[in-house]
C-alpha cells in the first residue's frame, strides 16, 4: 500500500489532501473514510474521490490508505451502523 503526502500528492505531483468524514473501531484497527479534495472549485477545494484509511489502535499509527472506486458523485461515509453481517455505512 502506498502512503501519500498531501503536499505532494501521489499522482503526478498534484496536491491533494484528505479531509476525515467519519470512522470506525474494528478490533485493534481504526478505519476512517476519507474525502480527497484539491485545490479549486468555488470555495477554494474540491472533491476528487475517497479513501479510506487504516490505523494501528491503541499505537494510532497510519498502516495506509485504501482508495475506494467512483461512486458517481454519490458521498457515502456520513455514518457506520454495526450489524451481525458487519459494518455498513
């Protein structure tokens, strides 16, 4: 899995940053899905997809970031609801 610096971006250099919508504790794994966003758009940012990161618990140390596909401009991630068939957002 490869890390990416916000101030480098990972693809072509662009800047990026992720901004933390929501999360979840799973075991000894904290997972939080993330928007990525880069510079533009009308209030100086916009969206250009999602991750979702992974973090060692209770060291809270980053084990990397997953990207997630095109939802089509749908935002998913608002809120995680634990079922017996696993978690759901």
């Amino acid at each position: 899995m490869r890390h990416c610096r916000a101030e480098r971006g990972c693809a072509g250099g662009d800047p990026f940053w992720y901004w933390p919508v929501n999360g979840f504790q799973e075991g000894n794994t904290v997972y939080v899905y993330l928007t990525k966003l880069k510079p533009g758009g009308g209030l100086g940012f916009e969206s250009v997809g999602h991750a979702c990161a992974r973090i060692r618990f209770p060291e809270m140390i980053l084990d990397g970031y997953e990207p997630l596909p095109d939802f089509k401009g749908i935002d998913f991630g608002c809120g995680f609801v634990k079922a017996s068939d696993g978690v759901h957002t």
